[in-house]
C-alpha cells in the first residue's frame, strides 16, 4: 500500500535507525508456525496466500474476512472470505483500492479504503447483493485508516495527514472521525494527529485506543510512535508537536504508552484474559517496521506510568492486523509473507 499509516515508504528508508524493541521481561519461547511467544501461547497457521493483508474481522458466522493492500493502489487490492482455518482464501470484493479497515456490524461489512467508507450489505454466498457509501473524503487527503465500531454503534476511522509534517487543509486530515452507520452525523473527534492507524475500544467501555505514527523526517530526533487513548475533542499537535514535549506540546494529551521510532505502528487489539492471566488485560500492537508484536500491559484499562511496549511476537515479516477471534485467541496478520496466525493458550489449542 502507498504508506500503511503514510510512514511506511519511508520507514523503509529509515529503519535503521529504529531502536531495538525493549527487552521483554521474560523470555520469549518458540509456541510454533515460526513464531516466538511467552510460554503458555501456542501459534497455528490460519491462511496463507493473502500477500499484502492489511485488516481482518470475523463475521457473526465465525468465518475471517481479510482486506489486502499493496504499496500502490496498482488494482491487486481485494477482499478475501476465508470461511474456516486451513480453508482457501476465496476473492469476494476485488476492486477495492488500500483497504486498511474492516468492521462488520451485523449483517453488514464496512470498509475503510481510499475516499472513505463503503457498507456492503446482502450477502448470498460470495457476492454482495448491494453497497452504499457511508463516507466520501476528498482526493488527497491523506491515507484512510483503521476502522472500529464502538458501544453505541458509531463507526471510528483514523485518516493521516497527507504529508510528513504539515497544516493539513482539511479539518477530516490527521484526525480521528466518527460517523453514523447510515452516514451522517459526521464529527472530527480529534485533531492534529499525524497518522491514527489502528483503532481499537478497550471492551465494556467508551475507550478508543488508538496507533499513532510520529513524523519521518527527523530522524533520531523522532520519538517512538505511541499508543493513545483518543477523547473528544482533543488536539494532538502535530505537525509542532511530536512528543518532544516543551512549549510546542503545552497542552498536547498524554500517550497510554511510548512504543518504537520509526515503527509504522499498525494493527491493534485489546484482550482481556483471551490469552490466560499471565497476559491478563493488555494492548497488542503490530510494528511493520520492527517484525514485532508489543504489549503494553493495562491495569484497570489504563497502562502504568511510563510504559512502554515489550515484545510480544517475534518471528514475523512485517505485521500489521490484529485482531479478537472467536472462541478466545487473536489473529495477526503478517503483510510481508501473506499469513494469518492464529494465537491461543496451548490449553485452548490442544482442545480443538
């Protein structure tokens, strides 16, 4: 895809000078399919053959839908139905262009993809009886993002600035909005913030978890990307403010938790004893960049002061959907080798 977050291209440039992730506070084991884990976690291969995946949901029949988005919008973007583990990805929506969001709701699949979002909506078999636009966005501005539905039915879309560090034209820019379902009701919930990618409400309440990645072109100077809690009507400073902190950030909100520079934070997911106590209530957030899925711990649905990211994954290519599945467990999805894992408690494992 052009970015994943608009920071992609040139974190490509810039890894390099990512610092390593923190050192995990146990070691990580080998819970299979290649992947690295805390002991306890057993991994499995859910699909392969989605080269690009870049958003994931499950629908209210258990079956995982996948979006795939390449760095250019050259026609190859899609959505995937993959009706069961092991099962074959089967091409339902090919003509979507950087899908970097799904959300299903009901009987209905919204996605976030260049220009906005689209609901689909009668489904018989492989092929939706109709669709609507939820949301048009103008032409440039900026890539279209994660997407999450929150308790009261809202739909939440994180939309970066078009650019590494400018006054965005458009108020909808380097912002998290919120609209109604059927489209109206549209609201910038937060300002100046140069890429919200992954979107995630902490669950049993109205707490937005958002992905941030800080700019580019400061090199070390940058920051990590961080991991925030988005209230209404706060503004996040940018492009003056890139958590640096002093008199450009007077008044800029704290993040939940520092993560690494120049990661390309993406995906993100909330569990809360899904994956045992050890890893208890925690964020799980993808770093393309990095390879590596963090975790940020939270007690009481807010992270200790200080926090920052400790690996959680390792093994990965180039991470970037996480999600809740179904039945207790979450998915990742790996853009750089086209697989979906699937991460339970060896308990939960050895019982399927």
């Amino acid at each position: 895809m052009r970015s994943i977050s608009a920071a992609v291209l040139s974190v490509a440039l810039v890894a390099g000078c990512a610092g390593a992730a923190a050192a995990p506070t146990a070691p990580l084991a080998d819970i299979g399919a290649g992947l690295q884990g805390p002991a306890g976690l057993a991994a499995t291969t859910y699909a392969t053959g989605l080269v690009n995946v870049a958003a994931a949901a499950f629908d209210d029949d258990d079956r995982l839908w996948v979006a795939t988005a390449s760095f250019a919008d050259d026609g190859t973007d899609a959505i995937y139905l993959v009706p069961a583990a092991g099962a074959a990805p089967v091409k339902v929506i090919a003509d979507a262009h950087t899908p970097l969001g799904l959300v299903w709701d009901g009987r209905t699949l919204y996605v976030a993809s260049d220009g906005g979002i689209v609901a689909y909506g009668d489904l018989e078999g492989t092929t939706f009886g109709s669709h609507r636009t939820v949301l048009a966005l103008p032409a440039g501005i900026g890539e279209v993002n994660g997407l999450a539905l929150s308790p009261d039915r809202r739909l939440y879309l994180g939309v970066s600035a078009p650019c590494d560090a400018c006054d965005p034209m458009s108020e909808d820019a380097a912002a998290v909005l919120s609209v109604l379902p059927d489209g109206t009701d549209l609201r910038v919930v937060a300002s100046h913030i140069r890429a919200p990618v992954g979107l995630a409400f902490l669950p049993d309440s109205n707490d937005l978890f958002v992905t941030m990645n800080q700019r580019d072109d400061l090199g070390d100077a940058t920051p990590g990307d961080v991991l925030a809690v988005v209230r209404e009507g706060q503004d996040w400073g940018f492009p003056g403010c890139y958590g640096q902190g002093g008199a450009a950030c007077d008044g800029v909100p704290a993040p939940v938790a520092e993560l690494d520079r120049h990661a390309a934070v993406s995906g993100l997911a909330i569990v809360t004893g899904e994956l045992g106590q050890a890893i208890g209530t925690s964020a799980l957030v993808a770093e393309w960049a990095t390879g590596v899925v963090l975790r940020v711990p939270l007690a009481d649905g807010a992270a200790t002061a200080g926090a920052k990211g400790e690996p959680f994954l390792t093994g990965l290519k180039q991470p970037v959907p996480v999600g809740l599945a179904p039945g207790g467990g979450v998915v990742i999805g790996d853009w750089g080798t086209g697989t979906v894992y699937l991460i339970r408690t060896s308990a939960s494992a050895s019982l399927s």
